[in-house]
C-alpha cells in the first residue's frame, strides 16, 4: 500500500495544488484544514469539497485532540497550516504565535510521545521573511552585507534602501544562500524561523528526515481572493476588476522573487519523494528579482486595467525592500529547478481570476488597521 502524507493547511492555496499532485503520483492523502473565513470566506465550512480519493478533517492545528487524529498511521507530514499576513503579524501577535510556533511544538510533541505514528518524513513550509533583508554586496567594504531591518524612522524619512551596517555605504541586492544571516524583521518571520527551529532540532532528535522548505513569494491559480493581508496579485487583480487604482508602497522599486504555485508543489513533491534523511533547509523561488511595480504594470496590461499603477509613498513597518534567492541546494538536493516565467505564469493567474466571483475590495480596511496601530504610514 503507497504511504500515507498529512497535509496540514491541505485546503488552501498551495496545499489544493500540492494535494492533487500527490494523488496523481499515486500517495494516499489526508488533509488537515480549519477553513479559516480570513482566507477561504465565509461559506467554506458548508461549500468545500476535497479532491477524489483525499480523506479530510475539518479542525485546528492548534487542537491535540484534532492533530492527534490527523496524525494516525501517517507516514509523511507536509505541514504548510500557518498564518501567514506580514502586516496583521505586528497586531495579532498570539494568535500568529499559536497557529506557527505552538502548533509545530503539538505536532512533535505528538510525535515523540507516540511510538504508533510511524511517520519517518516531515516537510516544512516556511518563508524568505526569516532573512529579513537577506543578501546585499557592499562595493566599499568588497563583501556580502546583511544590513538591519529598516527603522520606522527611515521609512518615514522615505528612505527607501538599506545602507552598509559598517561603512554606511550603498548595497546591491544579491541572491539570498540558506547559510546567510537571519534576521527576522516581522512577527511573522519571527515565528517562521521558530518553526523552523523547532523542526530541525526535533526531527534530528527524533531521527525523522526533514525538509525546511523557504518559500518566495508565490503566486498562481487559487490563491486567496478574500485574504486582505497577504498575496499582493490577489489585491491587485480585485482592484483592476473593480476599476480601482493600484496603490503601490514605497517608490514602487523594492523586489521579491515571484515563483509561481506549480514550481513550489513541484518542490515539495520531490522532498516527499526523495526523503532528506540528514535533513536540508533550501530555498523555494524563482531566483529573479522583480520590481513591485513592474510586476503590477504587467498584471494591470494583461487585465486591461482602467486606471494604471502609481506609487503612493505609504509603507509598513517589517516589510523588506529586496530578497531573492539562491536555488543552488534546491537543485542539487532535489533535481528541481522553477521553470515557469512571471508573464506566462500571470497570464495564468488572470486567467483564473476571470472565472472567480468578485470580491470586496478590503485593501483600505487593512491598511487603516495597520495605521491606527502606528505600523504604516
């Protein structure tokens, strides 16, 4: 009989992708998803249907009755669950706390005390947020520079780029190695990074292969329409559908590594696949920096969008300007390299929202959430 994966936050975005991948490739699946209304709307719980020959359970991550059954017989755990919203992380602090930090503890704690649950495998989904702004190359000092999360006084300054930790000097953003400094600049990183160090140090412990998968920013068809507090092509695609303008942060120049959803399940498929039996944290992305501006410009062209991008000078406290990534171990770990380009892959992603319902536009809502606790501006 083919083994028996757990996927945690199996229901979501990523996790419907992954699914249907693993059933393809002939594994037996069990999906773990609470139906959160911030990311699935409100209608989830009586509306959501797994794919044929997937078993479900409706519960929390955070429940040790729930993982508890989700766990039996288990032979690989993908454990995406989490909550995920950079700027709702500063206010929300328990509950990102909770779902990321406390739930990964339950889970090995289940594991650990439990001589029954054969699972041998386990995979974790966590985020370039760990590197806050990751790597950087500094002409004058003539070597790789981490500088410093960006202080709420420089944002306000509208001083955009990071600086040289030592000379003060400009810095070019260069790809970001798994063995470069981390330094959170968000709750959310914060509790990513804890993730994953419970991971490590448990499954080593344990004995379990393990993979620590860092995902860039991801995109694709069947992301979250609803959620306000991530997955910025979402936001953008329901205000170009509303006829509304695109408000971009900052000067509209800071980069992140867009990978699309098929290249990130293709990653994790091969971590379940080929079992990382020492344990290996790799990067998941594209490893292109593209501009936030340009790649609204491109979403707002395939739309046919009525109002152009324009850059508004706002921004969030715990946002980074650059990060991509070095995809070096991915390849030689995993044999798989993203092969999807960002206009393809756009074309896709608008191509499915055009089926979508539209939803309400909650950009302003989160934004003035943010403002009212001094997290933007």
């Amino acid at each position: 009989m083919s083994q028996l994966v757990l996927v945690t936050g199996g229901a979501g975005f990523i996790g419907t992708h992954l699914v249907r991948k693993l059933l393809s490739a002939g594994l037996r699946v069990r999906i773990l998803d609470n139906l959160s209304p911030q990311v699935h709307g409100a209608h989830a719980t009586s509306h959501y249907v797994p794919p044929p020959g997937a078993e479900f359970i409706l519960g929390d991550v955070t429940s040790r009755v729930v993982v508890e059954r989700a766990v039996d017989q288990v032979e690989t755990i993908v454990h995406l669950a989490a909550e995920t919203g950079t700027g709702q992380s500063m206010y929300e602090i328990d509950r990102y706390y909770r779902t990321n930090v406390q739930a990964t503890a339950l889970i090995f704690d289940l594991l650990r005390n439990n001589d029954c649950i054969p699972v041998s495998n386990f995979i974790l989904a966590s985020s370039r947020s760990v590197y806050g702004e990751g790597a950087y190359y500094c002409d004058a000092c003539a070597g790789r520079c981490f500088p410093l999360p960006r202080k709420q006084a420089q944002l306000e300054r509208r001083d955009w780029e990071p600086l040289c930790n030592d000379c003060g000097g400009a810095l070019e953003p260069i790809p970001t190695r798994e063995d470069d400094k981390l330094q959170p600049s968000s709750i959310y990183a914060a509790t990513k990074l804890a993730q994953e160090e419970l991971a490590r140090v448990a499954a080593s412990a344990q004995g379990l292969a393990h993979s620590i998968l860092r995902f860039q920013n991801v995109y694709g068809e069947g992301q979250s329409l609803a959620n306000p507090y991530t997955g910025i092509l979402s936001i953008f695609s329901t205000r170009i559908r509303l006829g509304l303008s695109l408000p971009i942060f900052e000067d509209g120049a800071e980069t992140r590594d867009f990978v699309h959803v098929d290249d990130v399940t293709d990653a994790v498929l091969a971590s379940v696949m080929n079992p990382a039996t020492e344990g290996v944290t790799a990067n998941v992305g594209s490893g292109q920096a593209t501009s936030i501006m340009r790649v609204a410009t491109l979403l707002a062209q395939i739309m046919e969008a009525t109002q152009p991008p324009h850059v508004s000078g706002a921004y969030r406290v715990g946002d980074i300007r650059h990060n991509f990534a070095d995809l070096g171990r991915l390849q030689a770990n995993f044999g798989v390299t993203p092969c999807i380009p960002l206009e393809e892959g756009l074309i896709r992603f608008a191509d499915w929202v055009a089926t979508q319902p539209i939803p309400e536009d909650q950009l302003d809502k989160a934004n003035e959430e943010l403002r009212k606790r001094k997290l933007a501006g």
